[in-house]
C-alpha cells in the first residue's frame, strides 16, 4: 500500500512550568491550545468538539454534509490522520476513533482504549498511527488506527519520560521530560533525520507535518528541521522571539499564528501565496490544523471552521459546523492565565476553558505595541530584560518576595488586577454610503488621558479603612438592606420573580415595603471558595461604582445588602427589559409587535446608550471601562429610555504619565469582545467601542452578534461584524436591514446610511482606528435630528 505524500498538522498541547519565574510562575502553553478540531487528510473531513451544549461532542463536514458523530459524549482533545480519527474523552480515561472513508451518515467508534486509573492527554495521530501520553507516568503509548494498517506501531522504550509528543507519516517524536531534547520513534528513517537536526536544541512544543517538524524553544523562537524541499522549514527572517502561537505543517508548507494579532502566515508550498495569509485577511484565529495541501482554522471572533488552500475544493468561507470550543473544558483552576471569555457559557456550566499563556516566556514580558516594523526596538528591549532575569533568575525570586512583602506593606496589593469570571449572555431567559457626505470619525479625543488600570479594593477592606462598620461613601448614596426583607420582596426568590442573570448572579423582580419596584441580584450561593471571590469581586465592583456614577443613562443603584456569604445589589426596575429581547425573540417578529420596530426610536435607544458609555469614559473621575458592552446589558425604562447595566466586570482608571494602557486578562461576551483586547491582553475605552458597534449592527440587523445563517444552505454560526460589515461597505445596505423595521423612509434613509457607517468605523480591528464615544454620540445625534426632520 502506497503512503500518500500528505499529513494531517497535529497540535501538541503542553503546559510547562518553567523553573525560573517572577512574581508568579511561568506557564508556557504549546503552540497553539488542546486540539478541539481534525482533518482526516485523505478524505478531507474536518471535525470538531461543539460548544455550548450538555455535552461537548463531536460533529463533522465531509463532501458538503454534516456527519453525525456516535456517542453523542463530552471530549477533550481530538485528531486526525489519513483516512480516520480519534477522540480522548473528557478525564483521559477511553480513547475511541472513528473510519471516515466510508459514505454512511454517521461515524461508528471503535474503542482502542479504555481504563479506569490511567489518564492520558497529548492524543496525536499521524497516518495511520495513534499515540498517547500517561498523564502522570508521562510514557508514550501507541496504537495503529485501523485493522489493515499492520503491526502495531512500535512505542519508544518505557524509561523514557515525555513532556509532549507529535506524529508524522511514519514517525512520532516527543520532548524528554529530563532535558527537554527531541527523541523520535518509528519505522521511517525521517523521525531519525529529525532527531538528529535538532540535535542539543531545547523545545517547549514540537509539532510535526509529513517529513518536517517544528517546534519552539525554550529561548521563545520557532525552529524547522526535516525535509526543505519546498522551503517549509525557511521561517520568515522577521520571525521575533515569542512572534508565533500556533503552527500546522502540511505536505510542504507551514502556517503559523502571529501573536500580537491571532492571524495566519505560511511559507513554503508549491506555488508562491498558496497558502499565504491574503487569502484569510483581517481574520484571527483561535488555532490552525492542516491537512494534505489545505489549511483550517478555527476563527476567534465567532469560534467557527475556515477551510483554504488549493486542496480545497471550495472558496475560503465558514464551513457549516456549529460553533466550536477553543480549548478543553475543565474542573482545574485556570489561575495562572485566566479563563477563556465566556468559558462557561461554552461548556454549559460543566467547566471552564484555560485562556493560553502563549507570549509569558520565559518570564512574564509585556506585550509590545504593535509597530510598523517586524521587530520593533522595543520588543529587542524586552527581550533582552527576559533574558536578563533567566539568568539571574535566583536575583529575580528574591526580588519578587520582596516586592511582594512591600505590597502588602504599601497596602497596595487590593488595587492588583484579579481574575473575573466572564458574565453570562443574555440578561433574561434566552443602499451605497456616501462617505464623503459623512462626518469624519477621529480616533483623537479631546477629554482623552493616559491611564493605567486598576480594580478597587473590597467592600470589607474600603469599609475598614474609613474607620467605620459602613462606607459613608456609600451610605449617603445607597440603603443598606436587610436580606430578610429582600426575600420578602421576591417571594423568597422565586423562580416566578426571577426575570434575568448578570455577571455574578440572577436577577429578580421585587416589591419593597415603601411600594418601589425594584430589581434584585442575588450573587449565586457556592460552597466554592473560587466562586465565592468572584462573585464578591462582581459585587464590589457594581457597587464602588454605581454608588458614586449618576447619569440618565445608567442604571440607578437603590442598595445593597451583605450577610455572611449572601451579596444583593438592589437596581431601579427596568419594566421594558433589555434590548437583545425586544430584538431576537420571536414574539417581536410582526412589525406592530414592538415599538423598537422603528428607525427612529432605535436610533434614539443607540443614542441613549452611547450618551452612559460616553459618560463612563470622559466623565467619571476616575473614568471607567466597561468591558462587557452587549445588547443584553442595555435595559429600557418605562418611558423607552436606554439605560447602560451589569458593571461586574468593568474597571476604573487612574492617571498615568507613560502608558495609555497596562495589560490585563481579556473578559467578556463572544461576539462583542474587543479582537485587539483579547489577542494583546490590552485594555483601552476603545474596546467598549468595538462591543458597542456590534449593538449598533444588531440595531441595523435584527440579528444576535453570533447566528446561524438558515438562509445560506444551512451554514455554521457567522460573527454579524463578518455577515453585515463587507455588505455595507460594499453598497448594499438593504441587504442587512431588519425586514420587521421596513425600508427607511426620505431622511430616515440617510440616518440609516449614518447609523450603518458608524457601526463598521466602531468594529475597525485596531482600537486606534476607532471612534471615540463623544465622536460617535455626535453622528448618533445628527442621525436622530435626520429622522425627526423627517417627520415635520
């Protein structure tokens, strides 16, 4: 049987410790993170774990159909070779794959393993070989794939140790644990070849394509050794230390993740640009995979499937897969680097994603600022202070301790920022433009500073300080409650009262004594001391600030109430709910059903909520940033007033002389976090304009900022930036607009054209190519006067 000259990229997973750290340690993930989806090359399927249902299980593409995968069971990790591929099971406990040459609708498992104490994890499969590796053992197993493949694959000597493993046609390789050395296995004289190029060099990760590897060492730079026969091994000379985090290697190329932006570029291949990045322009990746001669990747901005390459057959486009999880979902804590956004919206509440730690190597760097030029001066800079730390890496430790006792001495140590969990979505149960007629949106803002980012202290420890049992901060401005009669509000918190959730708990509709309606939430009640933290970090923060913002667009704090583990923050009632339910559930589907379904009153609503997201970013002192702005975290008032809600993760601002920005971990809402954010790990009120774009496109649409496209031949799950921006920029407003509202009307059409180009300068992928808020409440006005001209 011929081997076909084709490979299927496998992405090694790996968590290392490194041994020198500062202030915390170092956690180094692979390139890339746990592999959630596969190409069997020699059948061109692609698979994936699905997210956001009860069970993460698996579902495929092939020839144009979706392939029904059996059982319908949570996995953690999947991979592909020629013509099969095979699944981990959630815990590492049973391994099961599954022949895809056959034309049936589904695909049947067959188990190759199963145990009730050994766990395992790095699942890598080459053509026809499966191999494993022993959580705590760290021994290599392997396996063929299938019944006509042979004798089983030989596995590499049992005293060998390993801290992450790949396969290519014929070979595997891993990374020793004892001196992080490549050692390979095999029947093919590549994996020897290999072994040999790679020689003394230390690595982190190794990935290997069909007769190339490339891996990432310790010093934080890719390198490629095997066969050059088409330049697959000739990295970009601009290639930096730490540039990539994710890399799929193919018959003769290699693709990889540039970190600073999630997008893709290739060398190698048959054809110059033939798997070049202008293909997947302006789209980041959460991580790629490859197979014969074609690439896949999994988008960050909606979590869906991208196929290109000249093996496939049709144009670059999303495949018609539901949407897809980027990572492993998990019971461990994900202190180090954070939880994925809205992780647990994405495992359906049976764990949490691990965001990955790519670019802290060796020690904890800065990110950059994204310059013109490759490699900047600084980043030569910070290079150089990473290096100096590793080798007086004992000075560093020390240092780190003493910073830390001086923290605590400083009392400096409450302003750190913290881990928040992500909120959960939504707040209740489920023309050409003329754009030299446009006003000019300036990224410059007059009332911009330059800040650094800090999270106030806790309620307890602020009390403490004032010297007193109460804030007299907070007690001029809110009611303390008692929980007794905030339960008698609510009729106990019955689930008749409950109306919505927000970001550290559910929301309910009461009634107190004095006759006021009031909304109540109620921090969820766990035994967890991690849950417990976070919701008191939601709790704090809602309240330090509402306690001191006052405006007519954000919604009014009345009170809290804390007892023992019990937090409660009392809002002014809301009796016309939120925006995202006037405009996505079906019940609003007839015109005369909602009185959003109008042009002018949505333009006003955007208005309004422009006005509280101005307020909090040149108004407040300190300013503020919200972080989680989405449709559902917009409520209307009695009288149709938007109102900005859900302030739990937000942050405020200090004045800085140097930095506009300092890092922090990216929170929010899938389809409306900021690309730049979440890529860089940098805050700026830039970020709440790219959430507040996606509103305004929702406003425009009628559509969720991430659907499913019925319409188009039942494709996967589409960002609306990426379904209704190219549409508008291309003329064809009328495309987009929401058939409920009907067609504009006179003036009311250049209002529209206004409101659409607003949303596509809000969502520009750098933040400093956005609008400010005072710009954007400017074209928001100007488009209201247009329709109320409209009615004289």
């Amino acid at each position: 049987m011929t081997i076909p000259s084709s490979f299927l990229a496998i992405t090694v997973t790996l968590i290392l410790i490194y041994p020198i750290s500062f202030l915390h340690p170092t956690v180094v993930n692979g390139l890339g993170s746990a592999s959630t989806t596969a190409v069997t090359y020699g059948t061109a399927t692609v698979c994936g774990i699905v997210a956001a249902e009860p069970a993460q299980g698996i579902q495929c593409y092939q020839n144009g159909q979706i392939i029904s995968v059996e059982p319908n069971t949570s996995f953690e990790a999947i991979s592909g070779g020629g013509s099969f591929f095979c699944g981990l099971k959630s815990g590492g406990l049973s391994l099961l794959c599954w022949d895809t040459a056959s034309s049936n609708s589904s695909f049947k498992p067959k188990r190759i393993y199963n145990s009730d104490t050994v766990r395992l994890t790095d699942l890598t499969v080459g053509d026809a070989q499966v191999c494993a590796r022993e959580v705590n053992s760290g021994m290599a197993k392997c396996w063929r794939g299938n019944k006509n493949a042979g004798p089983k694959f030989p596995p590499p000597w049992e005293v060998l140790r390993f801290q992450a493993i790949t396969s290519g046609i014929g070979f595997s390789c891993g990374i020793l644990q004892n001196n992080s050395r490549v050692l390979c296995w095999g029947s093919d004289y590549l994996g020897d070849d290999i072994q040999k190029q790679f020689a003394n060099l230390s690595l982190l990760t190794l990935v290997a394509g069909e007769s190339h590897a490339c891996g990432l060492t310790t010093t934080g730079r890719v390198v490629c050794k095997g066969n050059n026969t088409s330049g697959q091994l000739d990295v970009p000379f601009s290639s930096a230390h730490n540039e990539f985090s994710g890399l799929a290697l193919g018959a003769n190329f290699t693709c990889a993740i540039r970190v600073r932006n999630g997008m893709v570029v290739c060398w190698g291949g048959n054809k110059r640009f033939e798997f070049g990045s202008n293909v997947i322009d302006n789209i980041s990746f959460e991580y790629i995979v490859a197979g014969l001669d074609f690439v896949c990747g999994l988008t960050s901005r909606n979590l869906s499937m991208i196929c290109w390459g000249p093996g496939w057959s049709n144009m670059p486009r999303e495949l018609p897969l539901k949407m897809m999880i980027p990572g492993p979902c998990v019971q461990a804590s994900c202190s180090t680097c954070g939880i994925y956004p809205d992780s647990e919206t994405l495992c359906y509440g049976s764990g949490n994603i691990c965001r990955s730690c790519q670019i802290e190597l060796p020690v904890a760097v800065p990110v950059p600022p994204v310059a013109s030029s490759p490699v900047s001066p600084q980043t030569k800079a910070w290079n150089k202070v990473s290096l100096a730390f590793v080798i007086v890496g004992s000075v560093g430790s020390f240092a780190g301790i003493c910073a830390i006792v001086f923290c605590f001495w400083a009392g400096l140590c409450g302003l750190l920022l913290k881990n928040v969990r992500n909120s959960l979505q939504p707040t209740s149960t489920d023309a050409n433009v003329d754009t030299a007629a446009m006003p000019q949106i300036g990224s410059s803002d007059p009332t911009s500073r330059s800040y650094s980012i800090k999270r106030e202290g806790s309620l307890r420890s602020r009390m403490q300080r004032s010297g007193s049992s109460t804030s007299s901060k907070h007690a001029d401005k809110t009611q303390m409650f008692s929980f007794s009669e905030l339960s008698t509000a609510t009729n106990n918190f019955s689930l008749e009262n409950k109306i919505g959730a927000g970001s550290f708990g559910s929301v309910y509709k009461g009634r107190l004594v004095d006759g006021r309606e009031v909304a109540i939430k109620r921090g969820e009640a766990s035994v967890k001391t991690k849950k417990f933290r976070e919701k008191e970090i939601a709790f704090d923060s809602e309240l330090a600030l509402l306690s001191r913002l006052h405006h007519r667009h954000l919604v009014v704090l009345f009170g809290f109430c804390e007892e023992k583990d019990e937090r409660l923050l009392v809002y002014e009632y809301m009796s016309n709910g939120a925006l995202h339910d006037h405009l996505h559930y079906k019940n609003n589907v007839e015109k005369s059903s909602s009185i959003l379904n109008s042009w002018k009153m949505r333009i006003k609503i955007a208005l309004d909520a422009a006005r509280g997201i101005e307020y909090l970013h040149n108004y407040a002192v300190p300013p503020i940033i919200h972080r989680d702005i989405k449709s559902s975290n917009i409520l209307l008032d009695a009288n149709w007033v938007a109102r900005v809600s859900d302030f739990g993760l937000s942050l405020i601002l200090e004045p800085e002389s140097e930095h506009e920005t300092m890092s922090s971990k990216a929170v929010g809402t899938v389809g409306y976090i900021d690309p730049e954010y979440y890529v860089l790990n940098v805050l700026t009120a830039k970020s709440d304009v790219y959430g507040f774009g996606v509103v305004l496109f929702e406003l425009l649409t009628g559509k969720k900022a991430v659907f499913r496209n019925d319409q188009d031949n039942g494709t996967g799950p589409i960002s609306l930036v990426e379904h209704a921006g190219p549409l508008i920029l291309a003329g064809q407003l009328q495309k987009v607009l929401d058939r409920r509202v009907g067609l504009p009307e006179m003036n009311e059409s250049e209002a529209v054209q206004l409101l659409a180009y607003t949303a596509n300068c809000c969502v520009k992928l750098e933040g400093k190519e956005r609008p400010s808020m005072s710009d954007i409440v400017a074209n928001l006005e100007r488009a209201l006067s247009l329709c109320e001209d409209n009615l004289e």
